[in-house]
C-alpha cells in the first residue's frame, strides 16, 4: 500500500522577487499535467513535464517549485524502484522544501522518503522515523487527510516489522473519522490494514471480513492499483493462514493487475531522462558558478575601482596634507616676515613722528628767530623811509625794504603751507560780520590799490545775513591773497569783492565771493598750474612781491570750507577768481563790542607799556606808537615791566613772549596776580596757534603776530582799551 504525496494546485504562491511570475505559473501548470499523467501511470509523459518544470524553476530560481518537481521526479522513480535516484530527489526536493520553509511540502517529501525506504525494503525503521517526521508536520499544518495516510502508512510499516500493536496504535484514531470521510482511498486502505492487523493476530474472521470490506470500496475506485494491493494482501492472509486453494485464487486476482511498468524502452527512456536531468543541474550548477564568478569578479572590480578611489582620495588627503604643512610653513614665514616688517614700520613711522615733531619745531623756531630780525629789518626800513623823505627815491632802500617784505611773505608763506599740508588748521566757529570784515580788508588794502592806481570797490548783497558762523581769519586770509593778486597784476583798473548770496535756508546760506580785477590776466594753459605751489607766470626779478604759494594756499582753506575754487580769465582783460562757501548763520544784529565812538577814543591819548627785550624791536614799535601820538614806556625785561605797574598806570601793555628769565606769559601771570587788568597784548613772532591757549591762561587778552600790520595793532588797542574802560 502506497500513498503518495504529490502537491494541491495553487495553495503555495510563493515568490521570491528574484522570480519570474509567468515562469513560476507555467512551472506549476507543467506540474499539475504530470502529475495527472503520474496518476496514469503515463509515466514517461509524466517525468518529461516534471523535468521541463524543473529546468524551468531551476533558471527562474523559483525554489517552491523546485521542491515539487524533485518530489514528482522523486516519485516516478521510486515506482520503477530506482530507490537511488528515488532518494537524490527527494532528498534535494526536502533542501529547496526547508529553504522556502514549507510545512506541508516538508510533510509530503518526509513522507515519499519513508516510502522509498518501506517499498524498497531499504530499511522498514528508518522509513518509520521520517513518516514520524512527516506526522509531526501534517498534525502542525493540521491538514486530516494527510494525517490519515501517514498514520495508514506507519501502521503498514509496523505490520510489516511484525509489531501489530505499534502498528495498531496509529490506525485507532482513524475509526471515526474513516467512518465519516468520503475518501474512498482511505477507506480501502484502513480496512486493508485492520485485516492485516487481525490476520497477524490470527483473528482470522475479522481479518477476511476487513479484506473483503477492503475489496469492495477498491472495486469502485478508479485506479486498479488499490485493489491489486488488497487482492495480493488477502492472497498472502490465506496463504499464511494455510487456505492454500483461497490463497493462489487471489494471487491470481492480484496478478491480473499487474502492470509491466518497468518495461526495456521505459527504462532506457527514463535513464536517460534522469541523465539530462542531472546535466541539467549540473549545467544551471555551472551557470551559477559562472554568475557567483561573474559577480566576484564584478565585486573584485568594485572593490578595485574602490581601492582606486580610495588611493586616488589618499593622495588627495596627503597633497592637502602636504599643501597645508607647506601653507602653514609659509603663513609662518610670512608672519615672522610680517612681524618683521611691521617692526620696521613701526620704528619708521615713529622716525617719521619724530621726524614730523622736528619739523614743526624746526619751522616754529626758524618762524620765529627769522621773524624777529624780521620785523626789525621791515619796522626799521619803513620808518627810515617815512622819515627821510629825501631818500625816497634810495634805490637800495627800496631794495633793502622789498626783500625785507618778500622774506617775511616768504617765511609766513611757507609756515601756512606747511600748516595746510599737515592738516594742522582746524577752522574755529566764531560769529562774525562779513561786512565789517570785508571794510576792514578794503581799508588795510587801499594803500596798495592806491600803488598802481587802482580802484577797489567792495559791493554786498542785501541778502547777507548780518552774522555768519565761521573762521572769519582763515576766510579773510583767502580773500586779502585774492585782492593782493588782483591789486598786483593790474595798473590803473579796477578791482572788485562781490560777495552774493546763492541760497538762504532756515539754518544755512551759500555766500559766493568774486574777486574781480582789469588787469593782465591768466593764459588759458596757465589757468590750471597758477594753484601750483611756487608758480609765477613771466614773474620777472624784482617786478612784484610774492612767493608762488598764495594760490596754493588759498585753494587748500577754501577747500577746508568745504568750497572749490575756479577762475575766468583773458590775457589783457582781466581775470575773476570765485569761490562759494556754505555758512550758518544768525540773522540778528551783533552785539556792538565798540560802543564808544572811534572819533572820542581817537582823541584820547592812550598810554602804553611795550615790554620787550629786542631793541631792534622796541625801537620799531616805539616807532611805530609814536606816529599814533600815543605815550610809551619801554619795559627791557619783565621784572621791569612788573616794577613799573606797580608806581605807574598804563592804558595797555604790549608784551613780548620770549624774553629770558621772566617770558612773557610768567610777567602776565605776575601782572594779574597784582590785581592790575590793564590789557595785555602780546607781540610775538610765533604762530598764533601755538601760543594763543597759553596766553589765555596767563591773563593775554589778544596776540597779534610781527611783523603785524599798525592798523590792526591800534584797532586791538582801541578795542580792547573800550573794553576794559566800560
Ligand atoms: P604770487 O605770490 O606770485 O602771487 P600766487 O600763487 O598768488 O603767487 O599766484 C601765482 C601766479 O598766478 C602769479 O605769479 C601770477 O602770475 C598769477 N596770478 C595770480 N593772480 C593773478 C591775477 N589776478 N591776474 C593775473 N595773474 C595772476
């Protein structure tokens, strides 16, 4: 009795993604053909629809039906009783079975293999361990049937070894459910075995009962297989039981069913099936290798391409490496150049402060002890000129005066310049009437106009604001060079100030000043260069008192206004220089410092102390206060200076600064601590910068600068006499 296990349409579909679906389901419909034709007995149709299916699950990698096929090739085999081959099939059909880990397809392999061992009379036991093993699986699928006929065939197994009881065992369970079933192939096998059991037992009846209920079922049963089975087993029940006669009617029963299944062709037929069917695992085994090599290789191209990269980076890493050290190297050398450098900057730039610190205080000194002898040499041709009249027409008084005159312009030139270039000027902020200032300009350059016979005139607009904000110094600087220029170069013309207002807003207003003149004027290729510093167009010897930097300097402050300058000129006709500056302004009258009318000072006689240790200089200034008709007393020294205000009482003082053992601030600063306000104004030849806070300090009331212009000396002493009286 033989129950094999083949497969149940459609209840795997298992794929892995690897896997073809189309291929998978042609491998499965190959399958249920050959197993139909397997059922036939059909054998060779059978094996060559397994084998096709195998191929095909071999090159789709489709396990699951790998494990069917081996199971079907497996079992065509075992019929022919190749248990060899039986066995290599199975056993591969279990591999792939436990790969895809299939319980029930377990089952039926486990199942076929102990059949191959019980048919084959290989070895009863160890069929009896794998239908055990089988058991355990069909009782975990819980599939009935299955668990049926394995049982069945392990009570068989047991009755074959003699054991009824072991054998009894495992068909006891089955009563009811045999009963019940409509499976025809169960029911003749459970009877076959129950009489088996009884014929062991020498329960003779029941066992031919049994046969005979076996032989009745078989009778309906399609397949001729089962009866011959129970025909032959009931033959041997008689035989064994001695009904000689009972037993050789049933072999014969049994032989008529016989079928020559292992016929010459069919074996020849399926070795060579089994042959193609080895070569072609072996050839899908070859295959695979090939595609385990391929993909080796691939990997050990990867990883080569890999290793490439990998040494291709590490290169990189150690050129970077390398570039960084040398890099690092380089920023190290070049700081310590750096280093090395800006310590040499440094020592140069603090030469160069020292060098800028000897420089100012080079020009200070020279300012100063060239000013001096200055004032003494122009203070004392002036007045050698003003008192003979008869050596007015001396041409090397004239020349003594003139280059007495270019010097100081010359030394106060180059002093400015140097102030400029050095950015030392910062503009004050003072409130100021530009008209009275430009009356002031008009009055100290009549002289001069007067010289060539030229008319100066001075026009204002109506719209300029009554106080202007501003540097009116560094203002009146530039427009005094202007006229000195216009006055200069013209002969017998006319000269003119226009000052216009361009726009007034609520804080600001736009003054533009046009200095005018008819005189030779500027060629157009000199226009340009005449702001360069020491140019002189056709200047011949001696012609005209100047230095070539006026234009130069007068640029710079206008552009410290925050102006530009320009000019128009035609050669013979004459030439207009203009400028505009922004000032803010106040549109109230200024407070009249000077309340006493200038005709009453005038009369009176002020009384001066000229405190000076020169005597050029105080010959010069005496000089000077005489032609006024003022009174003066000269002090030699500051102690003497000190003496005298203590008996005596002055008008206004006239101090000098550098004077040895008592300077000038000290004797101020002594004057005040007495009690005495006497005015003081000091005469120095320093810059006015340099000494105009510290004069303030020590009680100074104002500083005028040698040489100086006497109209401007009187009109501080006026003013600052008014002052001190009201
Ligand atoms: P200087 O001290 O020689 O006047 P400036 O810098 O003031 O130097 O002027 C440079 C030159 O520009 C003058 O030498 C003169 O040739 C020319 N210049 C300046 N102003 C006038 C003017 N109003 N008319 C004609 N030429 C002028």
């Amino acid at each position: 009795m033989r129950i094999l296990f083949l497969f149940i349409i459609g209840i795997f579909s298992i794929f892995s993604h690897s896997q073809n679906k189309e291929d998978s389901a042609k491998a499965e419909l190959l399958l249920n053909e050959a197993a139909s034709f397997y059922k036939k007995q059909n054998y060779i149709k059978a094996l060559n629809l397994s084998k096709e299916a195998l191929s095909l699950s071999l090159n789709n990698n489709d396990e699951y039906h790998l494990a069917l096929s081996y199971n079907l090739i497996g079992s065509i085999y075992g019929d022919f009783s190749q248990s060899d081959r039986a066995l290599n099939f199975y056993t591969k059909g279990l591999a792939y079975a436990n790969k895809v880990d299939n319980d029930t397809l377990r089952l039926w392999l486990n199942s076929n293999i102990g059949g191959v061992y019980y048919y084959n009379n290989i070895d009863i036991k160890e069929s009896i361990r794998f239908y055990d093993k089988s058991l355990e699986l069909a009782e975990k699928v819980k599939d009935s049937l299955q668990i049926t006929f394995i049982r069945l065939n392990i009570a068989n197994a047991y009755f074959e070894l003699e054991n009824p009881d072991s054998g009894m065992a495992y068909i006891k369970p089955l009563s009811s459910y045999i009963e019940k079933s409509e499976n025809l192939e169960s029911k003749i096998t459970y009877h076959d075995l129950l009489a088996k059991y009884y014929s062991l037992k020498g329960v003779n009846k029941k066992a031919e009962e049994n046969f005979l209920k076996a032989i009745g079922f078989a009778k309906t049963f399609e397949s001729p297989y089962q009866l011959q089975d129970v025909y032959q087993n009931f033959a041997n029940h008689y035989l064994n039981s001695g009904n000689l006669i009972e037993g050789k009617r049933y072999s014969k029963l049994a032989k008529a069913f016989e079928v020559d299944v292992a016929s010459e062709d069919k074996l020849d037929t399926i070795d060579k099936v089994a042959t193609q069917i080895e070569l072609d695992e072996y050839r899908f085994q070859f295959e695979r290798i090939e595609i385990k090599n391929e993909l080796q290789n691939q990997k050990i191209r990867e990883s080569r391409i890999l290793i490439i990269g990998f040494c291709v980076i590490l290169i990189i890493l150690l050129v970077l490496i390398y570039s960084l050290y040398r890099n690092k190297k380089l920023v190290k050398k070049n700081n310590s150049a750096l280093f090395l450098k800006n310590k040499e900057l440094l020592a140069a730039k603090n030469t160069a402060e020292e060098h800028s610190v000897l420089k100012s205080q080079f020009i200070s000194t020279v300012s100063h002890e060239l000013r001096t002898p200055l004032y003494g040499v122009v203070g004392l041709s002036n007045i050698i000129l003003e008192e003979n009249k008869d050596l007015v027409n001396q041409e090397n008084l004239h020349s003594l005066h003139f280059s007495a005159q270019y010097l100081l312009a010359l030394v106060n030139d180059l002093l400015d310049i140097n102030k400029v270039e050095e950015n030392k000027i910062i503009l004050k902020k003072n409130h100021f009437d530009l008209r009275k200032e430009l009356a002031i300009i008009n009055n100290s350059m009549t002289f001069m106009a007067n010289t060539n016979g030229n008319q100066l005139s001075v026009c204002v607009d109506e719209e300029l604001p009554e106080q202007l904000v501003g540097d009116e110094l560094r203002l009146s600087q530039i427009i005094i060079n202007l006229i000195s220029n216009a006055l200069k170069f013209t002969k017998n013309g006319k000269v003119s100030i226009e000052v216009k207002v361009l726009e007034k807003k609520s804080e600001k207003c736009t003054v533009e000043f046009a200095i005018s003149d008819t005189g030779l004027g500027i060629k157009r290729e000199d226009q340009e260069r005449i702001f360069d510093k020491f140019v002189q167009i056709e200047r011949k010897q001696g012609d005209y008192l100047g230095t070539g930097l006026g234009l130069p300097i007068v640029k710079k402050l206008v552009e410290l206004f925050n102006g530009t300058i320009s000019l128009e000129s035609e050669e013979n006709k004459g030439t207009t220089f203009k400028f505009a500056i922004e000032f803010e302004y106040l549109d109230t009258k200024p407070v009249e410092i000077n309340s006493t009318p200038k005709e009453k000072r005038m009369k009176k006689e002020l009384h001066i102390l000229v405190v000076e240790d020169n005597k050029i200089n105080q010959i010069v200034t005496k000089k000077i206060i005489q032609r006024k008709n003022y009174p003066c007393t000269i002090a030699e020294s500051g102690h003497e200076a000190i003496e005298l205000l203590k008996t005596n009482v002055f008008d206004v003082i006239l101090m000098d600064i550098s004077m040895p053992i008592l300077d000038g601030y000290e004797t101020s600063k002594i004057i005040r601590e007495l009690g005495i306000e006497t005015p003081i104004i000091a005469l120095t030849a320093f810059e006015r910068g340099e000494v105009e806070a510290k004069a303030k300090e020590h009680g100074i009331s104002d500083v005028i600068i040698k040489p100086f212009n006497p109209e401007i000396l009187f009109e501080t002493i006026e003013k600052l006499f008014a002052k001190s009286v009201s």
